[in-house]
C-alpha cells in the first residue's frame, strides 16, 4: 500500500520572536477524509506508540486520489510570514548576483538543507525504532537519524553546524515532536522571484516538526520556524556597551 503526504500550506518564521506554523497531510492511492483518528485506528509499535514506519511521499506532492501523483516544488507563503524590520529583510533575502553558486547552490549538487528538503517533492521513508527514527530522502540521499528522549531536554553542547542540523526527537501523547537546531546559514526554499533572488535562514535557525498520525495512512504534520536569532530593539539594553537591568531583573532586587 502506497502512502503519501500532501501540503495545506506552508508558512516560515520572518521576524524576531514570531512562531508560525505549517501543515501537511497524508493520503493514500484514493483520498480519505480528513478527521482525527480514534487511538485503535492508528498503526502502534510493540510499546504502544504510534508506527510512523513506511515509504511516504513529500509535501511537494499534489495529491490526485489516483495512483500517479504530481509533484510541485513548494514555497513558504509570503502571505502567512511575520513582517521583517529592514535589517532582517537585507538577511532573509539576497538579491541576484549572477554567481550560481550563490544565488542556487543546489544547482551545482551542493546540498538543499533540511528546510528546502522538508517541501521537497520526493519520497522519504521513515524508519521507526524504540530508540530512534531514521529517515531517508530520496532527493539528494539526505537522511536523518533522530534519537527519542525527553520531551524539550537539550541538545549536546559543541556542535557544529550542518546542512540537516541536529535533530531529537520526544512523544508529546500521540504526537511525535522533533527539534533541530545547528543548521548552517542556507536556502530556506526554492524560492526565485523574477528578479532572481533567495531566501536565507541563519545559522541560528530552529524548526519544530509535530506529526501525528489521523488513520493508518494519514498524517498531520506541523512545522513551527524560528529562522533568525536577533534581539529586539525595545530589549536592546546594551546600546554602545551601556548597559542596564531588564524589567526583570530590576523587579527580582525589589
């Protein structure tokens, strides 16, 4: 039995301390209704969670109910994006520069990242142990190998970035939730307006992943963005390196 998953829609983080969301869904060869599942419909693995197990189509695909599906690259929407100060657009979006290398490294084989890989229109397939998750990309070859663990426990101090970053993985109920951080300053899609520009998260980038299971080939699939790192100006206490005490901190010595 084939499996797959489709976008609703997708949407990024673009501004200082602003979350936003993104959400997939499965299907198999014909299309089922979308509802939540009851806890006996879903597929479990021997100590009771739920088995994300098996080859899965990308949120790049458009599903049709037949069995050929077809595949679109997907963007992150611009209408659903948190509004950027200039600063941060100057960062989140580069202007064409003629080099490729620059303006899509993708297009000389260098890695797509994990944030152009998640709406990529490919099969992955999915992997599921008590002890960890490990899932293969077909575009590019990527996998991840997600270990479980306690629910918002910290990731190992040191790393270094990469393209996938690093990534952990707990049960919140039903819901398996994954949490990645070291990624390198990359592409965040496909994105090429007609001026031929990109966009770029930072190597303090921070993605949040939240899938469950809605029947036994379905899947809901949340993706919560934290692309820059930067302090706002109403907490910038240390303008010219003078520096003074948060709300905080001057309410803690009252």
């Amino acid at each position: 039995m084939r499996t797959c998953l489709r976008t609703s829609s997708l949407v990024a983080l673009a501004a200082v301390g602003v979350l936003s969301a993104a959400g997939l869904s499965g299907c198999s060869t014909a299309e089922a209704p979308q509802q939540a599942a009851n806890a006996q419909d879903i597929r479990r693995t021997a100590d009771g969670k739920p088995d994300f197990t098996g080859v899965w189509a990308g949120p790049g695909f458009r599903h049709t109910g037949k069995e050929t599906d077809s595949a679109t690259v997907r963007l992150y929407t611009d209408a659903k994006m948190a509004p950027l100060k200039p600063e941060g657009k100057s960062l989140f979006y580069r202007a064409h520069s003629g080099n490729v290398r620059i303006d899509d490294p993708t297009a000389i084989c260098l890695p797509n990242g994990l944030t152009r890989q998640i709406p990529s229109p490919y099969a992955q397939q999915w992997i599921q142990t008590a002890d960890q998750l490990v899932i293969l990309y077909e575009y590019m070859h990527f996998f991840r190998v997600v270990p479980f663990g306690a629910p918002n426990r910290t990731h190992a101090a040191g790393l270094e970035p990469t393209y996938m970053g690093d990534s952990i993985a707990w049960w919140d109920g039903d819901t398996l939730v994954i949490d990645t951080v070291s990624l390198n300053r990359w592409m965040l899609d496909a994105y090429h307006p007609d001026d031929g520009g990109s966009r770029w998260h930072s190597d303090r980038a921070h993605v949040v992943e939240r899938i469950k299971l809605t029947d036994r080939v379905n899947a809901s699939y949340d993706v919560t963005w934290k692309i820059f790192e930067f302090v706002c100006d109403d907490n910038d206490r240390c303008r010219g390196g003078n520096c003074t005490a948060s709300d905080a901190q001057k309410t803690s010595t009252q």
